[in-house]
C-alpha cells in the first residue's frame, strides 16, 4: 500500500528537509554520546590501507547529503512505500554502527550490523532503480563507501579480538 498525496499536493521542500533531517539524526545518533572517536580509532590495530580517521567526517557528510536527496526523489515520485520502508530500516542501521562499533566496543556485533546495512543498501537501490534512476545512482557512493566499511571493520575486529 502506498501512502501518497497527488504530486501537486505535497510540499516538495518541506520533504526534502524533512529527508535531510533523517539524514542528519542518522548522522547525530552515531556521533552524539561517543566522544573520542578519532583517538579510539587510532589507538586500534589497523590494516595498512585504512584511512586516516580525519577522512570520515567529510565523507560522510557527501554521503549523507546523497542519501538525504536520494530518498526525496523516489518520495516525490512515489510518495511512502515498501522502498521508502527499506530505506528507513537501513538507515536505523546505519545510525547504530558506531555507538556499537566505539561507543559500547562490540566490533563483532558492529561487523554484523554493517553487513546487514550494505545488504539493505543494496535492496534500496534495487527498489529506487525502479521508481527513480537517479535516486540509485545516488547511492552507488554511499554502497560503495560502505563496502569498504565492512572490510575495514572486519580487519580491525579481527585485528583487535
């Protein structure tokens, strides 16, 4: 079932602020409550193709921006539904990866996480593909960022057991 208004009807950037908005609580759950992260990512035993942790902030913020207007665009087209739903659940995983990963030291249980979110991820651009090409190719980058993600994360689980 999907949840929509006629295209004329909704209230185009009040939508697309409310997706940044998602974006941006995804963004705030991973960083507010786990301070020190930069430190605790240097201090861990890494592989020697891992990004210095300075990298992070402006990649995820690229990355965020795309999400944020990727979800707008199949929103816009489509309105709420089972893409959009997936979307969100990926999202939520997205968010709870670093306090799992940092803040509570649970990097095996931060490795499942990821591999659940890259798998989620790759059904949203399967989903959007159909509903709004440009909404998937959007996340392509963020698929692919998160691809090296779980490797780094496994490597440094495995490094650090």
């Amino acid at each position: 079932m999907t949840l929509s208004l006629p295209h004329h009807h909704r209230p185009q950037w009040i939508g697309l602020a409310g997706f940044g908005a998602a974006a941006a609580a995804a963004a705030l759950i991973g960083g507010l409550g786990v301070a020190g992260t930069a430190s605790e990512y240097n201090a861990l035993a890494q592989p020697s193709w891992a990004p210095p942790s300075w990298l992070f902030g402006p990649v995820w913020t690229v990355l965020y921006c795309c999400i944020a207007v990727s979800g707008w665009l199949v929103w816009r087209r489509s309105g709420w539904n089972t893409a959009l739903t997936v979307y969100a659940v990926q999202l939520v995983l997205n968010a709870i990866w670093t306090p799992l990963f940092f803040g509570a030291g649970l990097r095996g249980l931060a490795l499942a996480d990821i591999v659940a979110l890259w798998a989620l991820i790759g059904v949203t651009v399967a989903l959007f593909w159909r509903q709004s090409r440009p909404a998937a190719v959007l996340l392509l980058p963020y698929w692919a960022w998160v691809t090296f993600a779980t490797a780094l994360n496994a490597s440094v689980w495995w490094l650090n057991r």
